[in-house]
C-alpha cells in the first residue's frame, strides 16, 4: 500500500499551478489522477516508510 503525491510547481513567471493532489495506490501498485491543469508537476511515490522522488513533468500545454 501507499500514496502518490502530485505537487504543482511554479511557472516561469512566479504564479503558482494547479492545486497538488494525491491518490492511493491500488493493489497492484497502479494510479490515477484525473482533472489535473496543464503545468508543471513533481510526483512523489510513498511505500511504507520509503520515499521516491520522480522526474518533474510537464502535462498539457503546448510544445516546443
């Protein structure tokens, strides 16, 4: 069992994105978040006591 925390981070011009969120993982470990902004997100993982930091990613929005 544990979590996924989903934190927006700020965009290039200081403001704030969209609200962080965080759901349970289900019992094969899998997740979903749904209505999340277009943004800039870091994902954290928690199983037990151990913590795992992903890449930050981009959702939504154009692309270069």
């Amino acid at each position: 069992s544990g979590n996924v925390e989903l934190a927006a981070l700020p965009a290039a011009d200081g403001v704030p994105n969209a609200t962080a969120a965080t759901t349970a993982l289900d019992a094969l470990g899998e997740f979903r978040l749904d209505g999340v902004a277009a943004g800039r997100y870091r994902v954290r993982l928690r199983v037990g006591d151990d913590e795992i930091d992903l890449p930050v990613i981009d959702i939504g929005g154009d692309r270069p």
